[in-house]
C-alpha cells in the first residue's frame, strides 16, 4: 500500500492506450491498471495518480501508479512504472 502523501492528482479519465513515448505494450498495461481500480470503486469513491517522491527512490525505488482512495485513505493500489 503506498502513502497517501504520494498522491499527486485525481484522475476521472482512464488513460488513453496509446501515447508516442510508449511502446503499445506499456500503455495498454497502465489503462487496464486504472480500470481494475475503476471497477473496485464504490459510491464517492476517487482514483488518484501516484507518484513516490525523489528522496525516496535510492532506497526504495521510483514507483508510479494509480490509487482507490476512499475519504482520504488508500484502500488499493497499482504500480505501472
């Protein structure tokens, strides 16, 4: 479960599958991320981006991804970089 410090941005869109700095692979990845959040997502419920914050990423890693957060708190989460 990741912080809720790294969220960084609600997201209402899903992400579109195609984008040019990515191979059609990862893009298609990430969108089936956020949409198996998107179906766990109860009333009032949000989804949020994520991003772990540049002083931790020697010691644990750069991760991003997307989030279920209900009042406040994450209840679930997708790495996808």
């Amino acid at each position: 479960m990741i912080p809720a410090e790294w969220l960084t941005e609600r997201v209402e869109d899903a992400p579109t599958s195609y984008s040019e700095s990515l191979p059609p692979k990862a893009a298609l990845r990430i969108r089936m991320a956020w949409q198996k959040l998107k179906s766990r997502a109860g009333a009032g419920d949000e989804l949020w981006a994520f991003s772990s914050p540049s002083n931790t990423w020697k010691k644990q890693g750069r991760y991003a991804g997307y989030a279920l957060v209900r009042d406040g708190k994450v209840l679930h989460s997708e790495v996808v970089t």
